[in-house]
C-alpha cells in the first residue's frame, strides 16, 4: 500500500481535527505533563496542543509521509512536539506519559486488545486516556456502495483477495477490552455525526483521499475516476446530499494511580 498523499490530506482534513480538538478538550492537558498523540498525522492537532505552555507533546504515526509533514509544519514552535515512526498497537514505551490521546486512528488498528495494553503500558500511573475513531456504523452506506461496485462485472477482477482495512468497534466490546487491560473509570459511547461537503468536487476529493484510498490504490488510475464519478454521483441523491455517514466511538478511561 502506497503512503498517504499527507499534504492533501492536512488541507483536507478539517472534520479530523475538529473532532480532535473535541477530544484535546476533554483531555485538559495542563502545564508539566507529557502527552502523546496516537495517529498524529500531519500534525494539525499536536502542534495546537505543543503551543500551550509547558506541556511537552509526542507525535506518532505509522505512516513516514504524514510524520515528514506534521515535523515541517511544527518546527517553528518554540517548544515543537517530537515524532516517532511506529505502530500504536506496539508503542515503544514504558510508565512514559501522563495522558495519552488519539483522533481518528483506531479504526485502522486491527488488534484492539494489543492497542489497549500498549497504551495502557505507555501511561504513568494516574494517566488520562482519551481517544475517539470510527465506532460500529461507521459510514456504513458509503463503504455498502463501495463493495457493491467491487462486486460489479467491472471492478470485481481489481478486488480478489480484498481484506477490509477498517475495523469498526462496538460500545460493549470497546469497554470489555479496556477492563481487560487494566483501565479504571472506562467511559465509551457512540455519537452519530455526520460531515457535509459543499460541492461535489470537495466530497469526491475528500472521500478519495481518506475513506477509499485503500480501494483506489487497486485500480489503475484511468479507472479511479469512473469508481469515484460513480460514488459521488449516489451521494449527490442522498438526503441530505454529500454527508458522509460518519460514527463516532469516544473513549475515557484512566490507570490507577497504586
């Protein structure tokens, strides 16, 4: 799988941060602690909360492009965040961190029970975990007309093989796995909340780029614009038009501080 296009996607990407402001906000991060973000992408949000006084901020993401682009556009903070390249499930830390937290990011992590005890190893005792991602019913009609065009006598030679790159947790499941890993005052819910795009022209940019990108990737490229044309047109059909049917799983929990 090629790597994201990070500099389309920190232009396009204004419904993930919003969303991640919403969680820095209920992380409440205060002067002296140490934080790190799960998923930090191109940076939007890491660099917001690094410019707060006296809070030290670690950015990690799986993904070179998106950490090249988070470091050029952090690096004029006085206090800019530090990256690392590596895997949520597999964070390379021990009892490090005060709060972690994480925006739109789980949902790519196939192993949440590897994910949950990582971050819970990564925390000091007494440290806030907060995150949001995909929950169960996550653009459900968006990825449902996605595999019916797989399906069809046209794309469905480009799809043999096809594993869904998204993993889309329930409340109940969520919960069990942080109290297996040791979580204390485990709050999770699922909000609905959809994204409406202005043009056509925007929705298509913004789903290629983010939801189907893994789709896209395995057709050649005179055939992506047919897949997309074809997908755009149906949301334009939709009421409202041009939403994304996005599904939000929010995540509190903290480790015990003995």
């Amino acid at each position: 799988m090629t790597d994201w296009d990070a500099a389309r996607y920190h232009r396009i990407s204004d419904p993930q941060l919003a969303w991640g402001r919403a969680i820095a906000a209920r992380l409440e991060p205060a002067p002296g602690e140490r934080i790190l973000d799960i998923g930090c992408g191109t940076g939007r949000l890491t660099t917001e909360i690094a410019a707060q006084p006296g809070i030290r901020v670690v950015g990690l993401d799986r993904s070179a492009a998106m950490l090249n682009e988070a470091a050029r556009h952090g690096a004029a903070l006085p206090n800019p965040p530090r990256y690392v390249h590596a895997d949520g499930a597999a964070l390379p830390f021990v009892d490090a961190f005060d709060a972690v937290f994480s925006a739109a990011t789980f949902h790519w992590i196939p192993d949440h029970e590897r994910l949950f005890a990582s971050v819970f190893a990564a925390l000091k005792r007494g440290g806030r975990f907060v995150a949001q991602a995909g929950g169960a019913g996550n653009l459900d009609r968006l990825y449902g007309r996605a595999r019916q065009l797989m399906h069809s006598p046209r794309y469905a030679d480009r799809f043999v093989a096809w594993v869904e790159p998204y993993h889309f947790e329930t409340v109940a499941d969520t919960e069990a796995r942080l109290c297996r890993a040791g979580f204390i005052e485990i709050q999770v819910s699922l909000v609905v909340a959809p994204v409406p795009f202005e043009t056509p022209d925007r929705y298509a940019e913004f789903v290629a780029a983010v939801c189907l990108r893994h789709h896209l990737h395995r057709l050649p490229e005179p055939e992506r614009e047919g897949f997309m044309q074809q997908m755009t047109v149906q949301a334009r059909e939709d009421d409202p038009p041009l939403t994304l049917d996005y599904w939000r799983l929010n995540i509190a929990a903290r480790k015990a501080r003995g």
